[in-house]
C-alpha cells in the first residue's frame, strides 16, 4: 500500500476512535497542552505584532520574499496614472486601498464602533437568487458581487451600509443574566438605484491572516475525512465540504478559504481581494471592478493590465502563507486546563478539530508539522439566528465555515478589539458562544448550564489559543 496513503487512513481511524472515546467519557484530552499551535512555525510572541512574524522556521534566505511580500500587502494602492507605475490602478470602485487597511497587522477587522458612520473593516457581499457559470453566487445586474463603498475621482461610489443593533437578553441556568446584540442592516446612498427586492447580502469581517499557509498545507482526504454531511454518528454534527471553483487550476476543488470555504487557495484568495477589495486586477482576474451598467467606472482610466503583476502577486501570497501562528499561553495554568477539559466535555472539538497534520507544501516550512488549528475547516449549520440567508457554491444560507480559533486570545492585544464572528455582533467570546445555534446548540447550552467559575474557565482556555 502506498505509505502516504496509508498515513491518511491511519489519521482517520484514530481521528475516528478519539471522537468515540471523548463521546463514551474513556478518553482524557483531545486537546494537546502543548503551546505550539504551529507546530515548529509558531513563534513566541503576545505583542502588538504577534500575527505579523515569519514563520519560525523559514530559512533566512527567504526573508527577504517576506519582505517583499509584506510591503505589497501594506501598500496603498493610488489611482493610475501616477508616478510610481506598479502601484496604481486603484479602483475605479473599491473598499480600501490596502490589504492592511482591513487586516490591520494582520489581524482582524471590525464592525464600525460609535463615532463611525460606515464600514472600515469589514464589507458586505451581494448577489440575487440564482447560480453563476463558476457554480458561485450570482452577481447583482448593477452592483455586482460585493458593495464598494470608496470610488476614484469621477466614479460614483457604489454606496454605505448602516449598521444598528438591537439588544437582547438572555439567562444562565445559574440564574445570572447576559445580552447580546442583534445587527439590522441598511443600504444608503446607492449610486445607482435600488438594490432591489431580490437581493441577498451578507456582511463580512475581515478575518485574521496567521497560518493560513498551514491550513493550505492540510491533505484534502484528512480534511474529507471528517466530514459526515448525514450525520451517520448520530452527534448531531454534520459537517460538510463546499466544493468550490478553483481559478488557478480551472476546476473544482476543496474550499478551504472565506467565512463559507468558498475559496481553494490563498493564491486566488489574494487576486480576488485584489480585484474585490481595492479594484486592482491581476492576470487571475484581468477584469476591472465594474458591471456593464457602471458607464464611469468603465470609461476610468486604468493602471495597465495587469495592475498587479505576477511577481508582486506571488510575493504577496508567499507572505501570507508564511505569517506565523502565535504560541499558546498560560498552558500550565490550572483555569486553562480545566476549560480545556469543559470546552472537549461541550463537544466544542466536534467541529473545533485541536490537532491535524500538514502535509506537502510548496513552502517546504509549512510541511509536515502538528498543528492546533481548532477547526475542521468544514460548513456546519449554525442556526437561523447567524444566516445571512445567501447561499455560496454549496453552503446554505445558515452555514459557515469553522473559524480557526489559534490566535484568538490575542486579538484583544493586536486590533484592540474583541468583536467576533463573521460579522463582528459578538462583543467578547463569551457571546460569541452564545449566538451559536445549529449544529452547536447543544454545546450552547452546555455552556448554559455551567457555573460561573467553569464559564470563566472555559473563556480563560479561549484566550490561551
């Protein structure tokens, strides 16, 4: 038998029988108490620039490729033509002018806070009921695939989303009380018109971008492995791939990237955002950011094609893949270890996978490593309460991806901030908690119904990763 083959099987079967024994209480931990999510990648730092190291393995020699690669991810991009020739062609519509200007120190953006009228970190993506040639969402006529909010001189905007909140109450089974808040979303100053009845949206935080290079690394047939979309288990978990259009290879393949796995690769995760985010085309995707029904933005004058080239594009993914995960913390301290314990004993680790295995990588770094993602990169549905009610490729409206949890109890540190889930409602992991439905019901109410100190526990784990 083939021995990377059987390497595979072998990871499925005691994948498999650990899910069986933590299910039958004969199993101790899941959860490693190591403190190097990244395997030999991590890097033991808690500053403010914790998610903005190399890995700690990268050869010297490639250094400088991060260098390069981390100067185009924080460069604003200006409208052609300018002075500096390979840094234009901003727009003609865009969110920011920057990969880093969502990702601050690659970390993780947030919904306007008071003060703030609009959106600086975070976006809202469109589409109308139907299916695109790629197997994707369909684009509205007018406004396309996602709302851009910033356009060049000349170029109408296309427009604002408002954000407000309602406040709602919720009880322990111990009696004591929490809130959460719910998002309602409108659509100001379009453009070009109504949206429309028919239209589906869904807001966006910008996600963290440490370790995606390791996730990338992960065989697909480990991936697949844990999937179980009819729930033959019975755990009431059913998660589930979304098979998704690769562009770099012209295919279908595994997502793996994006709040719904809608995305195969951070080489095309990388031009997408170029192309969506600041309307900087690459030779992925040539075409400017305008729909046929945007006369301005057509005519406007571009920063030659394409305005991000190969070389740039490939140094940028290079660093994005080599962003280093940051160690664990406080692995040692017993509130840590006992909220390890309560978060396998929820069945957190149904979905939140806390160990898996690289294997082959471009990046030979990233190969080979055992790592603590906390995800199995799978769709789970989480319940009507978190739906955006907009399919993609093969997620339903009320299926997200599992979030990678490495890194989480830094965010505070890095973006100062503590807004979680995919469209940044939840003020603190704690409500992150509760707004899980679904699938995670039952841990919801597991972490109901625990005390205090053991809640207290639970969230000081979170806050170890």
């Amino acid at each position: 038998m083939n021995l990377k083959r059987f390497g595979l099987i072998a990871v499925a079967y005691v994948s498999f029988w650990c899910a069986v024994a933590l299910a039958e209480g004969t199993f101790d931990s899941t959860v490693s108490d190591s403190a190097l999510s990244g395997g030999q990648t991590s890097v033991f730092n808690s500053s403010r620039d914790a998610f903005a190291k190399p890995t700690a393995n990268l050869p010297t020699e490639d250094l400088r490729d991060f260098t390069f690669g981390n100067k185009i991810f924080n460069t604003k991009w200006v409208t052609a033509p300018a002075s500096v020739a390979s840094l234009d062609g901003l727009g003609p519509t865009f969110n920011r002018s920057s990969c880093s200007a969502c990702h601050f120190k690659d970390g993780r953006g947030r919904p306007p806070i008071a003060g703030e009228l609009y959106m600086k970190s975070m976006l809202m993506r469109l589409s109308v009921p139907g299916i695109a040639e790629d197997g994707g969402p369909k684009g509205h006529e007018i406004y396309g695939t996602q709302l851009s909010n910033n356009a060049i001189n000349g170029v109408p905007a296309e427009g604002y989303t408002r954000i407000t909140y309602e406040e709602i109450s919720g009880t322990y089974d111990d009696g004591m009380t929490y809130r959460l808040r719910k998002p309602s979303y409108e659509f100001v100053d379009l453009g070009y018109g109504p949206l429309g009845d028919d239209i589906l949206f869904s807001p966006r935080v910008a996600p963290a971008v440490h370790g995606m290079g390791l996730l990338e690394a992960i065989p697909e047939e480990i991936i697949l492995s844990l999937a179980d979309a009819n729930d033959e288990n019975g755990d009431g978990i059913s998660g589930r791939p979304n098979m998704v259009w690769d562009a770099v290879k012209g295919k279908q393949a595994l997502g793996r990237f994006g709040w719904k796995a809608n995305v195969a690769t951070l080489r095309q995760q990388d031009a997408a955002a170029a192309q969506g985010d600041a309307g900087v085309t690459t030779s992925l995707f040539p075409e400017q950011n305008c729909t046929p029904a945007q006369k301005e933005c057509l005519a406007a004058i571009d920063g030659g094609t394409p305005e991000m080239s190969d070389k740039q594009l490939e140094k940028m993914t290079f660093y994005v893949s080599t962003l280093a995960v940051p160690a664990r913390r406080d692995v040692d301290v017993q509130d840590v270890i006992a909220g390890a314990r309560l978060f396998e004993k929820a069945s957190c680790v149904a979905c939140h996978a806390p160990q898996l295995r690289t294997g082959k990588h471009e990046v030979a770094a990233l190969s080979d490593q055992d790592i603590q993602p906390f995800t199995d990169l799978l769709l789970h549905d989480m319940g009507e309460e978190l739906s955006d009610n907009r399919p993609d490729y093969q997620a339903s409206g009320s299926e997200w991806r599992t979030p990678p949890l490495w890194g989480v109890g830094l965010v505070k540190t890095v973006n100062k901030h503590s807004f979680f889930l995919h469209d940044g409602r939840a003020r603190n992991l704690e409500e992150a908690v509760l707004w899980h439905g679904g699938e995670a019901a039952k841990s919801r109410d597991m972490f109901k119904a625990m005390s205090a100190d053991e809640r207290q526990a639970l969230i000081a784990f979170l806050n170890s990763l």
